[in-house]
C-alpha cells in the first residue's frame, strides 16, 4: 500500500478535490492545486482508494495501491559482473583516487560468519586443524565479509605496513580501511569503489551510495542468517545506532510535480533532481541512536544479545548514515516518524 501525506489544511478548514489517475493525483482547493506526476513504471490502483482521514499536525492521508512495473537495481560497491582474469581497480568513492590499479582477480570468495572458528570444533573429531591460521588472501584474491573485502596489498605498497593501522585516501584524506596484517588489507565497502579497469568511475552522491550499499548489506544478512536486529559500529568498538530492520520491499518515490501546480510534495531526500521523479527499492528500519550516552542500556542489552549482529563502519561513517536517517525520520509526517518508542526511516537500495 502507498500512503500519501498531502497537506495541513488551514486552522479553518478548506474544500478539497482529489482526483486519482493510474499515473498521478490531483488535489484541487480554493488556493490553487497540486498534482503529483508518478515516475515512470508505476502505477495506481484508483479502485483501492480509501483511508481517507485528517490527522492533527500532518494533514490529509490517503492510502493506494501501488505497482512497480519493474525494479530498478541498486548501486554496489563492487561490479558483480567482474570476470575472472579480468583487471580491476578499487576507487575512493567519495573523490575517486585510484587505490589499487589493474589488480587482477582470479578468485573472489564469501568469508564465513565471524564466529566460524568457534564452530570448528563442531566439524571435526580430531584437533582443530585451523588454529591459530586466519584466513588471509593471496596476491590475486578478495575475500568478501559483511561490510568489507579483504585484499592482499603486498605489491601495492612502497614499505611494510604495521597490523592495525588506518588506510588513508591520498587525495580527501577519508579512511578507506585498515591493515588486518602486513600483507592484507580491509577496505570498507562504503568507501571504496570496485570497476573494471577499462571504466570510467562512477559519480553516485555519496548519500545515496551509503544508502544502498548498507541497505543491501542488511538485506543480505537478513536472508542469510534469520537476523533482523543490528548494532551499527565504529571500528573502535563503540556504538554509534540500533537498527531493527522491518522489511525490504518498500518502494519510496519522488514524484514529478506539474510546472502549473503549487508544489507541497515533500521528497525523502533532495539528492536528485527535483524535476526527475524515480523510485527506489527500500527497507524500512527502526532505529536508535547511542551517540553521547543515548540508549546506553538499551546498547548494553543488545550487545549482549546472540541474535543481534554488529555491523562494523567507519566511524565518520556511522555519523553520515545516523544523519541520512535522521534526515529520512523528519521528511514522514509526525504520525508515523515513531514505533514502539523507535524511530522511523527508510533506506533506499
């Protein structure tokens, strides 16, 4: 279902027409009219029309059906369509710098879960055959995690690096990973680009690209592993958000609104062009933030819950995507910005 909020009437009260198409709204009053244009591939149910109500400090809300003719495909990090023997590049995303050139990828592998070593036990009659042996790719490796890939950087650095220390973009200076030992390295999945070396780097806002690539990544272990509750962290450890993933096929839409029209349409987000309606893929999450002491017992209770998985960022990371969701939060009308005492929004794929 599709739930519009149109407009708070004023304190006296107004006549208000609305028609519905299977492509637009149009809501006609004293003071002028809006029309709301739907983008291209859905569609209306005018027959499904109903919940017409008035709610204090919203407005008017109307529920439709709505149908997407076809779903558009989210942004990733990495270019799924990589071949093998095939060279690549991993780019800054947010200016672009190339941080390894022409690698070329003979094997591009899923890491287990993080608790796989204490499952060995499980697999085998004998003495754990892995102790002390974590996994670390070879020159022409990438293994992938939950939020990261691991890469062997041997012939791309000009001196050894120490364990655990940042790696750094040359050009905007944003953390891009960190160095799991000396020959390996972790770069997150929101902050480096994978394309073919042939290509050109692509320019995706970088609030979008946050978006999707997080959005895809809970949508991944949600599917995989029958858990829909995550902690956001800092590479530090520290928690920065609470999220409760409620489910992943919702469809956000920024309308096209008529030139001869009043436009009163509030968009999700302004990253696109506000004359370019479009919609989007998306998940719908409760969420919590734990900056500055906020939720602290309630971070402490999750932390400590085994059905609860951790999802690690970079720290500026977390901030970006506690922003983006804050933002979403106050774009919904005040009646539906909370459940249960958590926030609501929306994350686009």
């Amino acid at each position: 279902m599709l739930l519009f909020g149109l407009w708070e009437p004023d304190e006296g009260g107004m006549n208000l027409d609305i028609s519905v198409t299977p492509t637009s709204l149009l809501m006609r009053s004293p003071d002028g009219c809006t029309e709301i244009r739907l983008p291209a591939g859905v569609r209306l149910a005018p027959s499904s029309c109903g919940g017409l109500q008035y709610i204090s400090g919203d407005g008017l809300h109307l529920r439709l059906r709505a149908q997407a003719e076809s779903s558009p495909q989210p942004i990733s990090g990495f270019n799924q369509s990589l071949q093998a023997q095939e060279c690549c590049s991993f780019y800054c995303q947010s200016c672009g710098e190339v941080t390894i050139k022409d690698r070329k990828l003979l094997r591009v592998l899923p890491l287990p879960s993080e608790n796989w070593s204490a499952l060995v036990g499980e697999w085998c009659c004998h003495p754990d055959p892995f102790a002390n042996k974590p996994l670390h790719p070879r020159e022409n490796d990438c293994f992938v995690g939950d939020s990261f890939f691991l890469v062997n950087s041997r012939s791309d650095l000009e001196q050894e690096p120490k364990a655990n220390t940042k790696v750094i973009c040359k050009r905007c200076k944003v953390m891009l990973g960190e160095t799991v030992s000396s020959e390996t390295t972790k770069f997150y999945m929101t902050e480096v680009i994978v394309q073919p070396s042939e290509g050109s780097f692509p320019n995706i806002p970088r609030s979008q690209f946050v978006q999707s690539v997080i959005a895809r990544c809970l949508v991944e272990l949600c599917t995989a592993r029958s858990t829909f509750r995550f902690t956001i962290q800092g590479q530090d450890g520290k928690v920065y958000i609470l999220l409760w993933v409620l489910n992943s096929d919702s469809l956000v839409m920024e309308p096209l609104s008529s030139s001869g029209c009043i436009r009163k349409f509030p968009l999700l987000e302004d990253s696109l062009e506000a004359d370019s309606g479009s919609a989007w893929n998306a998940i719908k999450v409760l969420y919590q933030p734990c900056i500055k002491s906020r939720n602290k017992e309630l971070a402490s209770s999750w932390e400590g819950d085994i059905s609860v998985h951790p999802l690690t960022l970079p720290s500026t990371t977390c901030l970006e995507l506690l922003l983006i969701l804050s933002r979403n939060n106050a774009s919904l009308p005040l009646s539906l910005r909370q459940m249960n005492s958590f926030q609501v929004a929306f994350l686009k794929m």
